[in-house]
C-alpha cells in the first residue's frame, strides 16, 4: 500500500509540475506576444495594435538622395598631318616658228607648204612656182616641245580625328532617395 500511495503521489507531483509547466510556457509565451511593436527598440516577437504577431517589425528610415559632381577635364584633338606632294602638268610650248626652205626669203617664218613639202616666206601670186603649187596657207607654223609646268606647290595638312572637347561636370546620383518603410515579416503561428 506504502508503495501504491507512494506512486500515486509521485503522479500527482508529476502532473502538478506538468500543469504549472504548461502554464508557465502559456504566460511566457503571451507576454513575448503582448510586447508593441514599435519598430525601433521592440523590433521582434512582437504584436501591433490589432493583435497581429510579428517575427520582425523594423522601421527604416527615409533616406535622402547623395549625389556627386564629377569633374571631367578637357580632351585636346587628335590629329595627324598629310603632306601633300606638288602637282605638276605637260604642256606643249612653241619655241620656233618652221623655217622656209626655198631660196627667196630663206630661213624666215614660213607663210605657206608647197606640195612638194617645201615652205615658203611668202602668199602671194607665184607662190610655190616650181614647186607644185601652194598646198596650204595661213602661216606661220610653230614647232612644239613638250614642256612640264608647276601647278600646285607642295603643302601639308592637318586632318583632326577627333575633335577637341573642354572640360564638363556631371552630376552623378550615387545613393536614391528612399521613402521610410517598415519591413515586416509575420510569425508563422499566430
């Protein structure tokens, strides 16, 4: 009986601390959910005003936006020079007028060619007598040589690639602004 008395108090203990076991783990975990949360220093395990259960609440701030001014200096221009070669051209040039051949006003400019291929000083009437007549007029004729000429000097010039650019600043946004937000994340049993 001893024993069935004593066993029987051991249930009760054990119940006992079972109960105010459960009970303290109940009244534990309603205050960990009774905690407001504010977002600042109550960030965790934590009830809003309507009751709902929050693993996180943290506030963040608004942030303002952060910009810089950047400083871009002058870039001069790129170039190359071409050096252009002088240009010449050909041209014929008289240097003497053809010379008469027959004896009456020998080695002047000749006025007229007999058929004979001879020329002649003169244009008139007996013109070419002896020699076949007069085969063509209206001297003097010119002899020709070719001559080379300068048309443009040489000359160098300056081809930009790139252009020149001067300095400029831009200004560069590195942080955007950010409107203040809550971050939230639910418990999973409410």
């Amino acid at each position: 009986m001893k024993k069935a008395l004593i066993s029987l108090a051991v249930g009760v203990v054990f119940t006992s601390v079972t109960i105010i076991a459960t009970v303290t783990t109940s009244n534990a975990e309603a205050e960990k959910w009774a905690r407001v949360c504010d977002g600042k220093t109550i960030t965790s395990s934590c009830s809003d005003k309507d009751g709902k259960k929050y693993d996180k609440y943290i506030y963040h701030e608004a942030v303002e936006e952060v910009k810089k001014v950047v400083e871009h200096p002058a870039t001069p221009a790129k170039t190359h020079i071409v050096n252009h070669p002088a240009q010449y051209g050909t041209r014929y040039v008289a240097y003497d007028c053809v010379r008469t051949t027959i004896r009456y006003k020998r080695g002047t400019c000749a006025l007229s060619q007999c058929w004979d291929g001879q020329y002649s000083g003169s244009t008139g009437w007996g013109t070419c007598n002896y020699h076949g007549g007069v085969y063509r007029s209206g001297g003097p004729w010119y002899k020709y040589r070719q001559e080379t000429y300068l048309v443009k000097n040489a000359w160098t010039e300056t081809v930009v690639d790139v252009p020149a650019k001067a300095a400029w600043k831009e200004t560069v946004v590195v942080t955007p602004a950010k409107e203040a937000y809550y971050e939230k994340v639910l418990a999973a049993r409410q």
